[in-house]
C-alpha cells in the first residue's frame, strides 16, 4: 500500500475509535514517509501525535503497548512525550513544521506535560533558521502555523508553570507579531491571570473554610473531650463518695453489734448473778444486831473488834453460799461467851 492508502486507512480507524488499529496502520504509513509529499507528511504525523495523545491519555499508562505507537519503552508519560517528540524530529531531519509542533503541544497539554511542552517550544524555536522567519511575511499559511504555536506557548504553556512574566516579555518582543496580534495575545494573558487569580482566591477561600471546619471540628472533639473527662471525674468521684459511705456504714454496723454483744453479756452477767437470800439477809441483820450491841454495851477492845471483823467475814462468806452449819454454831457459841464474859465484867 503507498503512504497516502495507509494514511487513509489510519484516519479511518481512528475515527472509528480504533486507536490501536489506526496507530499500527500509522506507523506504517511513517515507515513509507519518503514517498509522500510535504502536506502528506505533515498529515500523517499530525494524525501520529492525535492517536498517539488519545491512547496516553485514554489508557492507563501500564496497560499501553508502547510498541504499538512506535516507542520500545518508557518508564513514564513524561519519558514517553520526549520519546514522541525525539522521533518528530528525526522524521523532519531537524526543521519541523510547525503544524506538527502544534499537534505535539497539544498532546504534551492534555497529558499535563508543561515542562516537555516549554523544552519542545523553546528547542524548535532556537532551531529555527533566519530564513524560515524572513519568509514567515510572504508565506501566509506557515505564519499562521508559527503564530499557532506562539500562541500555545505564551497564553498557555507559560501561564501554565506561573511564568507570566516570560510570557508577557515573549509576546512583547516577537518580531512576527503585528500590534493587532499582540494586543489579543496580552488580553489573553489577562484573562488567564484574572482566571488563575479568581482560582487561586476560591482555592485558598476553601482552603481557610476547610482550616475554620478543621478547628471547629477540633475545638468540638477537645470540648468533648473535656467533658468526657468531668464525667469520668465525677463518676470517679461518686464511686469513691459511696466507697466511703460503705466503710462508715461497716464501721457503724461493726459499732452496734459490738453494743449489742456488750450489752447481751451485761445482761447474761446481771442474770447470772444471784439474788441475796432471806438467809444472807438474816446473816446481815445478825451482824448489825452485834455492832448495836457492842456499841450499847461499851466494848471497844481489839479483841471484840477483830471478833466482829472475823464474824463480818464469815457472814459475807455466807452470803456467797459457802458458809457451813458448823461455823454458824461456833459464831453462836462465840457470842455466848462474849456475853457471859461481858457480865462478868460488869459486875
């Protein structure tokens, strides 16, 4: 097949979405570009840089067939694009028409490639002889195909890395821009800056609105926090509280049964101890009988004395229940004497 079929035949598929197709049918047609004629050439490069630009970007980049778009391999997009644009060049043995640079652009754009878009612009630029640019005046169509590109690089490649500056210099000291040309290119740049401005203020409006949520959010948790934390406190503190008011009421339960077990043995002794009996009572009575009759009688030796003394223990011996019939009648006995002993003295 000759380059123009196979060019054909790589615009079908492609159409068709049938990119893998049309890029294999492409690259045949580049294999072939010796026979096709400047605008044939130009046509089938453009339509390698469309293809290639939809699968990079369509697809993910480690499910490509590298080879199927003409590169044995590439470690990244951004490898891939200086590949492309390495073989744009070879294809057009260093002058490469500015159409092409256009279409290469645009892929290093949609793939978000601005560094290789900027190195791709400024390295065709400085290839570019003097003569191309003196007869840019005469040749309508390439100056429209050169402006293309300047215009790519200054209102958007540039704009894009943030060299605005650059971009502004770029168009104002370009030979081949008419005034007319220039002015659209600065308004452009303008609205660029007022769209990356008004950007960058809704980016950093969200961004304080997103830090405001953040502290709120914040100050909400540490709120909750704290009073997570007084509730834990007081609960702690309950817990302690009732605690406390266990161990009194032990200690006051302690205290009433001890009360109450003193209290059931006082009361165990009280029963335990016996009452006095008619017969200690009479004993007693016995006893005061002597002392009056001691005291009426006038006896105060110590004899009588330590008598009474050894009585009164008697009788308090007796009134324990130990004081035997025998001791009773030696008291007795005893007293006689000290009766009879008494009248004889008082006669």
């Amino acid at each position: 097949m000759s380059a123009q079929t196979l060019y054909e035949k790589a615009l079908r598929s492609y159409l068709l979405r049938k990119y893998t197709s049309a890029s294999n049918t492409c690259l045949k047609a580049l294999a072939k570009q010796d026979q096709a004629d400047d605008l044939l050439k130009i046509n089938i490069w453009t339509l390698y840089l469309n293809i290639t630009s939809t699968l990079l970007e369509t697809t993910p980049f480690l499910g490509i067939n590298l080879k199927s778009i003409g590169i044995e391999h590439a470690s990244s997009i951004e490898e891939a694009c200086r590949i492309v644009w390495k073989k744009v060049v070879e294809g057009f043995d260093g002058l490469t028409n500015a159409r092409v640079i256009s279409a290469c652009l645009v892929m290093d754009l949609k793939l978000n490639q601005l560094t290789v878009a900027k190195e791709t612009t400024e390295e065709w630029l400085a290839s570019l002889p003097d003569s191309y640019l003196d007869q840019l005046s005469t040749r309508a169509k390439d100056q429209e195909d050169y402006i293309g590109v300047i215009e790519l690089y200054s209102t958007r490649i540039l704009p894009g890395l943030g060299d605005f500056e650059s971009a502004e210099a770029f168009v104002e000291y370009n030979p081949i821009l008419s005034d007319a040309k220039k002015k659209s290119l600065f308004s452009l740049l303008n609205d660029k800056k007022k769209a990356i401005e008004k950007e960058r203020q809704e980016k950093q409006k969200h961004e304080e609105a997103a830090r405001l949520a953040a502290e709120e959010k914040k100050r909400e948790i540490e709120k909750r926090q704290l009073e997570e934390a007084r509730q834990l406190e007081e609960a702690r503190q309950l817990e302690k509280e009732k605690e406390e008011l266990g161990k009194a009421n032990q200690l006051e339960e302690r205290r009433e049964k001890i009360a109450e077990v003193k209290e059931r043995e006082i009361k165990t002794a009280e029963l335990s101890t016996p009452a006095p009996s008619s017969r200690s009572v009479a004993n007693t009575n016995k006893i005061q009988q002597w002392i009056n009759q001691l005291k009426s009688q006038g006896i105060a030796t110590s004899g009588m004395i330590l008598f009474a003394l050894f009585a009164l223990f008697a009788l308090l011996r007796g009134q324990r229940g130990r004081l035997s019939a025998a001791l009773q009648r030696l008291l007795n006995k005893l007293w006689q004497t000290v009766q009879m002993g008494t009248k004889v003295t008082y006669m």
